[in-house]
C-alpha cells in the first residue's frame, strides 16, 4: 500500500457513506450495550480510522495498544500523534519482562525466523499475554481487522464470539475495502504511520514486518518467510485455531 491517490478515489460516494452510517451506528451500540469496553489498536491504518470515529464521536471506549518492545519507532510516534490530534492517551500493555529474558536467554534473540512454533511462542509472550491483561473485567473488546486484508479472515464477522476470552468480539471495519480505509483516511484528515507510504500495508514488531512489493498481498509483509496460513499471531485463535462464530 502506497500513497498513491490514484488507486483511492475509485469510490462510490453513496455507498461509502451508508458504510459509515453503519459503522457509526455499530460503534455506538457497542459503546450502549457492551461497556466496559476496549478497543486494541495497533496505530496502523484501520485502526486510526476506528481512533477518529471513536474520538469525534465522544464514544466512551477505551483505546489500547500492546507495546511488544519490537515495534518500529515510526508505529511508537504514533502514541503521541493521537494524543496531539484528539487528547486521548493510549493505555499500554507490555510482556512480562522475565518472560521476554528467558525467551532470549532459551532461544536467542531473534528465535522466531527458525520455526513457527518459534515465532507463535514470541508472539504468546509480547502480545497474547498481554492481551489477557487488556481484556481483563471487560464485556467486549474491538479491533481493525477487515475482511479482505488476508486469506485467515475471509469469513470475519463484524460481530463474534471470542471463546478464547469468553467475551464478544467486534470487527466495525469488516466490510470495508482497502480504498475505503485510504478514502476516509484523507477525505477527514486522518493522521497515519507513514510507514504506509514507505510499501507498508500491514504493520507489526518491526523484525516480522517488510515492505510489500506492487501487486504482492498486503499481508505478505507479515511473517513474510511463513507460509500465509499460518500468519496469525495467536490474538485471535482458539487453541491454535481461527474460529469464527457470529455473535447473535
């Protein structure tokens, strides 16, 4: 994903505007019906499209994010950038330090390059650990994720059920498309990583994260020595699994 305007303006106006409407209404009931509730930001694209709807809304949700001590700097400005722009302070989560010492000490720093398992363990101790501190006394939590961004979240829902955290889990941006995203984005003057417009789809721990080439999977940035289903860091699977159950 670049920033190139050339691939963000093939929008139909009608039809992005009923897709707000309905994420503003969807964001609003979670915020009615499922408090106390958080929303996990990763300070990439969708989820400072979430940032700005949950701001400008005045919606009393809760942003987070999992500090993993591997992230890129440009992704750790970005804390600071959302405080500037709406006041709001992002509430972090970082992995136990004993934990991260005793990976490195068994492994080796950069353990995750020589196996999935390697890499699934890494991620259990910088964010799925972490997570559980999040969610912790919580009816629900929110994320970024959309349907189109990876072949492991073909059948998102915007609503489901988390059984890993037994709670209900939202997906506002579900539907929407890439050119969506990048459309309001500029159209409301949206601050962003500009890793993005440096070949940066999907942002990370900066040593799982490359730029993309054109035309390659937004996602292919990601673990990019993996196989692509397997690119999922435990945040939202069940005993090693993606399950997708529809919250009624």
């Amino acid at each position: 994903m670049s920033n190139d305007t050339s691939n963000k303006n093939n929008i139909d106006t009608k039809q992005f505007n009923e897709l707000l409407v309905n994420t503003r209404a969807t964001l609003a009931r979670i915020a009615s019906d499922f408090s106390p509730v958080v929303f996990a930001s990763s300070l990439a694209l969708e989820d400072m499209v979430l940032t700005d709807l949950i701001a400008w809304g005045q919606l009393p949700i809760r942003i987070f994010s999992l500090e993993t001590g591997r992230l890129h700097k440009e992704t750790l400005n970005m804390i600071e950038r959302v405080k500037e722009t709406y006041g709001i302070s992002i509430a972090l989560y970082r992995p136990d330090q004993k934990a991260v010492d005793e990976y490195v000490h068994q492994h080796g720093l950069n353990a995750f390059y020589d196996s999935v398992e390697m890499r699934k363990e890494c991620c259990r101790i910088r964010k799925v650990e972490p997570l559980k501190l999040a969610l912790k006394d919580k009816k629900a939590w929110i994320t970024g994720q959309r349907r189109s961004q990876s072949s492991t979240r073909t059948d998102l829902q915007v609503q489901e059920e988390d059984l890993a955290h037994n709670m209900v889990k939202f997906n506002p941006l579900a539907d929407w498309s890439e050119e969506d995203v990048w459309h309001y984005i500029k159209s409301h003057h949206v601050p962003y990583n500009p890793l993005h417009d440096q070949g940066y789809p999907s942002i990370g721990c900066e040593p799982c994260t490359r730029a993309v080439q054109p035309g390659e999977d937004i996602r292919a940035g990601r673990w990019w020595w993996e196989n692509p289903d397997s690119k999922e860091c435990g945040l939202h699977v069940v005993d090693g699994k993606l399950v997708r159950i529809k919250a009624v």
